[in-house]
C-alpha cells in the first residue's frame, strides 16, 4: 500500500507540479474517500473514490448549471459522508471490532 501511495504521488506531482495550492485541493477531496471507504480496507477506499468521484461530477454538472448552485462538487463529497456516517459509523467496508477487556 505504501509502494502504490508512494508511485501515486510521485506521478501527481509530476503531472500537476508541485505547489501547495494543488496538494491543499487534492487533500480535501481524499479525505472523505478514505472514511467513507473505512481507514482499514483498500478495497472500500478504491470503490469509496469511485463513488466519491461519480457523484462530485453529477453535482457539478447538473446542480451547478441547472440550479443556480455553485460549488456543489466540492460540498458534495462532505455532505454525503455525513448521511453514510450517520448509519455506517465505520465507513462502507470498515470492520466494527469488539473487545472485552
């Protein structure tokens, strides 16, 4: 995981160069990603981001230009992580753990 973290940043970086404004942005959009999907499974982080990404560009395209609303893709990742966290504490692939101790 951390070898892929590792080659993930390093080809952002080359792509979008390295400034603090563009790693601040790309913070917040993977901090929501990494809840929902739960801090213990990649796989839920992998289908979290597909989830996250797909409803961050319906709130852009349609509620940004058909309502009069704008900034809805950058809300709309937080919004949506409160309503899941509200039933799912541990994200959609966390693992609820109880120890007695």
């Amino acid at each position: 995981a951390g070898l892929s973290a590792a080659a993930a940043g390093g080809i952002i970086g080359n792509i979008t160069g390295l400034n603090f404004d563009t790693l601040h942005a790309f913070g917040i959009v993977v901090f929501p990603v990494v809840i929902l999907g739960g801090l213990d499974s990649i796989l839920g982080a992998v289908v979290a981001g597909i989830i996250m990404g797909l409803i961050q560009q319906f709130a852009s395209g349609y509620l940004d230009g058909n309502w009069g609303l704008n900034g809805t893709g950058e809300v709309m990742p937080y919004i949506i992580l409160l309503i899941i966290l509200l039933f799912k504490p541990h994200g959609l692939f966390g693992i609820h753990e109880i120890e007695r101790v």
